[in-house]
C-alpha cells in the first residue's frame, strides 16, 4: 500500500509589509486636518483696528 504524503502545513501569517498603524492615524488626521475649511469668526468678537492689534503687543 502506497504511503500518502503529508498534507502540507499552511505556514504561519507574515506581518504585513507597509504601514502602521500609527503612520495610518497620524495621516488620516492629517488629511481631516487639511480638508476641514476654517471656522468664521465669532460674530460676538469685534474686530480689531491695526491701531488696537499695536497697542496690544
């Protein structure tokens, strides 16, 4: 009687070459961060004349 072959062990997961997943978060906030349109100003704050903004400093 023949003697059947070993049936082949699937080899174990490789790590996935690319990306972490910290490098994955940090672009997706970067990306949030660039396509997110700035906010208008309050319309409660008065706007500053440029005499205002030199006496401040």
């Amino acid at each position: 009687m023949p003697v059947p072959e070993p049936t082949p062990r699937p080899s174990p997961p490789s790590p996935l070459a690319g990306v972490s997943m910290r490098d994955l978060l940090a672009s997706c906030a970067a990306a949030k961060a660039v396509s997110t349109p700035p906010r208008p100003p309050d319309p409660a704050t008065p706007a500053r004349t440029p005499a205002e903004h030199r006496r401040a400093a």
